[in-house]
C-alpha cells in the first residue's frame, strides 16, 4: 500500500516568518503524497484583540461565538492558511488550500450545549476520503485549515489535532498513513526542561503508567488519546516531534499498539 505523510503543525511553527519558513522548506523535502494540517490560534487571539473581541478559553478550547468565528474563519481558512499555500508554490509544491467546507471534505454537527457552551465549535460526522484522494492522486498537495461546516451554511471551528487525526483515520484505508504531530518540545519528554528526556516510543500500557505517574498530563492528554484512537483505526504510524525535526524519521516519541 503507497505511503501517505500526514503533517499537523501549529503554534508559532506556522505564525512566527522564520520558523514558517524552514517548515516549509522541511515539508517541501518529503517525498512521496502528503497532507499539511495547521492551526493559527495565536494569529487568531491576536486579531480578536485588535477587533476587541475577548477569547475565552476553557481547558486550552477556544469559544467560538459568532464574532470569533468570523475572526477563525478570516485566519485558519484565510491569513495563515493562504500564506502556506504561496510558501509552498514558491517551493514548486503543487498545495491547495482547503477548509472542511471546500469539495465537502468535512462535515461537522455543531457540538451540543453542556456544561460548557463552546459556541460554533464542531464535532466531525464524516470525511470525503475519495474528493481528498482525487486531489493527492491530480499530484495536488492539500493544505487543511482547521475548520468544518455543517451542510446547512454554517462554518464551524475544529481542533487542528482532531483534524489531522481524523484526516488520517479517513485516510487509512487507502494508504499506508503515517501521520506526525509537530510542535514546539522535542516529542513526549519525562521533564519538559530536559532535551535527554524524550521517551523513545509509548504503548497503550505505558501510556497508562506515564498518566498515574503525571509525567504526561494537561494538553498532551487529548494528544495522545487521539494519538491511540487513530492508531486503533488503522493508521500505521503516529510521531509526536519537534517542528525542526518532523522531516527525519527517527526522532520525537513514537506511539504503537
């Protein structure tokens, strides 16, 4: 089965001019049919600040009422996502710049109201893997921005991370996908100030342990819950690692059933 490289990245990786620049050049370098998957939060509190428009976060989410969906909508699917595009054109990549709605990629339920009303925030119903497959087989790299929408006119933010696994899991019948978790530590580390402390490879067991332990705990939990749920869906590979490092294959923390 032909390999397919998943890349999610987000962060300052995507905001910030030079390390914008040696991803894309990184990215540029892998072979074969790939999927670049990005967030853009910092870009989008900045401009609600500027608009004066308050981010409220819950637990690293973002509520996403009808003014901050205009300003997500503005830079996950325009700004930073436009930006790659050109990024990777100048590199003689062949991208096109998606969000969920475009070719019908991804179709979301608005998240139901509980005890926390995240607003236009969406949970994803389904992924066209074959309108995604017809653009990598044309030789077309797509560049995913993280939002969906529901089918009746809405636009609705997501989870870069739920994205790209999702993405994958959709993927996975029609490629051998491997997909990698870019950011700004060195992969999954015991003591985060400590560059020898990246744990090599994580199991399910292990993962358990290093919970009870709190040697992983906060965001990297949904990271990593992601991470093993799309592993059980039959994606081959799942890489959590640095951005500077993504484009090698034997760095950052690998996660195997």
């Amino acid at each position: 089965m032909e390999e397919l490289s998943i890349i999610k990245v987000g962060g300052k990786v995507v905001e910030e001019a030079e390390s914008l620049k040696k991803l894309l050049d990184d990215f540029s370098g892998v072979a074969g049919k790939k999927i670049l998957v990005h967030g853009g939060g910092r870009s989008a509190t900045a401009l609600a600040a500027k608009l004066g428009i308050e981010t409220k976060m819950v637990d690293g989410r973002r509520i996403t009422d009808a003014p901050m969906l205009e300003v997500v909508t503005m830079v996950y699917g325009g700004l930073v996502n436009k930006n790659i595009v050109a990024g990777l054109q100048a590199r003689k990549v062949n991208a096109i710049g998606l969000t969920g709605a475009d070719m019908n990629v991804v179709v979301s339920d608005k998240r139901a109201k509980g005890n926390i009303d995240y607003g236009f925030v969406g949970d994803i119903r389904a992924v066209d893997a074959n309108a995604l497959d017809s653009l990598l087989s044309a030789g077309t790299i797509p560049v995913i921005a993280p939002l969906s929408h529901d089918g009746k006119g809405s636009m609705l933010n997501i989870n870069a991370d739920t994205m790209a696994s999702t993405v994958a899991v959709a993927l996975a019948s029609k490629y051998k996908v491997n997909l990698v978790f870019c950011f700004e530590l060195l992969g999954v580390m015991k003591d985060v100030n400590d560059p020898s402390s990246v744990i090599n490879e994580i199991t399910p067991s292990e993962y358990e342990k290093l919970k009870q332990d709190g040697v992983i705990e906060g965001g990297m939990i949904p990271k990593l819950d992601n991470s093993f749920e799309a592993l059980r869906k039959g994606v081959s590979l799942v890489r959590i690692t640095s951005a500077n490092d993504f484009s090698r294959g034997d760095c950052g923390t690998a996660l195997r059933l």
